[in-house]
C-alpha cells in the first residue's frame, strides 16, 4: 500500500482528515489483538487453515466471525485513509477477497466439520464478517 500511495494521484481529502484514518487502525489492530488474547486464553490455534480444539463465540465473536480479518481490513482501510491516495484503495477488494475465497471459505468448512451443529447455530446468530 505504501508504494501504491506514491504512484500519481489526487489527493482524496483535504488538510489532516488523513489522519482520521487512525481510528480505523486502531479499531482494526484492537479486534485482532483481542481476538487472538481469547485463541490463546482457551489454548486453541491461531494458525489459519489448522484445526480448532475449542469454538470461540464470546468478546469480539459475538458481533462478528471473523474478528481477526476483519481487523486487518479495518487497519488496511485506516491505512488508505491515511496515505490519502486512490491507488491504496484498490487493495482492500483484493484482499477481501483473497481473504474470503481462500481462507474463510475452507475454515468454515473445518470449523463445521469439527464442531458441527454448535458451530451451525453460531453461524445462525452471528454473521461472517459484519
């Protein structure tokens, strides 16, 4: 994002409103953070794509599925705002979907098969990303 940031380019926003893009940051950092102390407090992996050995749906799980990821879109788009340029912009549906195709898709799936109908009615309740 940083090298996209210095290709030519209007700016998007006038004086220090960039720096609101902290926020975000912050928020998205947060999420994660939180989310990953809960993975650790109940001793289950981290690793994406690895087995669970407990199903997490309290704290920032039980607003969304994906905390962790969607942390890292929170602090990506806090971060375009920041560079206040529109090429910063074009990551974010790109690793959307990356996110989405490659790794929630297949750790639903895991998720699912290791902790089934509990893992299905989490699903019922609590949505993928917001």
């Amino acid at each position: 994002m940083l090298l996209l940031s210095r290709l030519p380019g209007a700016s998007l926003l006038p004086g220090y409103f960039p720096l609101f893009g902290v926020v975000p940051i912050a928020a998205g950092v947060a999420s994660a953070l939180w989310a990953a102390r809960l993975f650790a407090r109940v001793g289950t992996n981290i690793i994406p794509l690895t087995p669970s050995s407990a199903l997490v749906i309290e704290g920032p799980f039980a607003y969304t599925r994906n905390p962790m990821y969607l942390g890292m879109l929170l602090a990506l788009t806090g971060l375009a705002v920041v560079l206040d340029s529109v090429w910063p912009w074009l990551v974010l549906p790109v690793f959307y979907a990356v996110i989405r195709l490659r790794f929630v898709r297949h750790e639903e799936r895991l998720m699912e098969a290791t902790f089934g109908d509990a893992y299905r009615a989490y699903c019922g309740r609590v949505r993928r990303f917001i």
